[in-house]
C-alpha cells in the first residue's frame, strides 16, 4: 500500500447534500457545529427557486459555505436535480479558485 505524504498546507473541501435519508446534510452539519466552523460565503445558483431558512434566529441562503483552519464544507438545505448540477459545479469551481 502507498500513501501520498500529505501538505498541510492544502486545504479540504466536503459537500454535503440532501438525498435519502438525509446523511449528506447531517453528516456536515454535525462537523459544522462540532468545530465550531465560521460562515464565509454562499454560493447562489439563480436557477433555484427562492428559499431561506431560519435556525436559531438567523436567516440562512440554502447553499452555504463554512470554514476552520484548512477545512471547507459546503452544505445544502435544498435538494437539486442533475440538471442543475453543472451550474452547482461552475459554482464550487469558482469559490475554489477564489480561496486558494
């Protein structure tokens, strides 16, 4: 078995999704709250129907981007059909290159 040295310089990024029961969402929203992640961004994809959420009293855009150390999470409260998924990957694309 070979295994790359790993930077630690580079940073991370996971996405989490809402799909079928619901694990991609819950899964980043637990390191969310676990780290104590910051809010840094959002990324918006016109096609969507407008939606916000509500938690603790404060409002929140559907697709959020969050951020500790060298760890970024993308989290969506809304699920999205593959015809929306190369607007969401343009999207990802672009807040990656503006992070490095």
């Amino acid at each position: 078995m070979k295994i790359a040295k790993y930077d630690k310089k580079e940073n991370t990024l996971l996405v989490g999704f809402p799909s079928n029961g619901l694990v991609g969402t819950f899964s980043i929203s637990y390191l969310i709250h676990h780290l104590k992640m910051k809010q840094m961004g959002e990324i918006e994809i016109p096609e969507l129907p407008p939606t916000l959420f509500v938690e603790g009293g404060d409002i929140l855009v559907p697709i959020r981007v969050y951020n500790k150390n060298n760890l970024f999470v993308i989290i969506s409260d809304i699920p999205f059909d593959q015809y929306l998924a190369k607007e969401f990957a343009l999207a990802v694309n672009e807040f990656c290159k503006k992070t490095q």
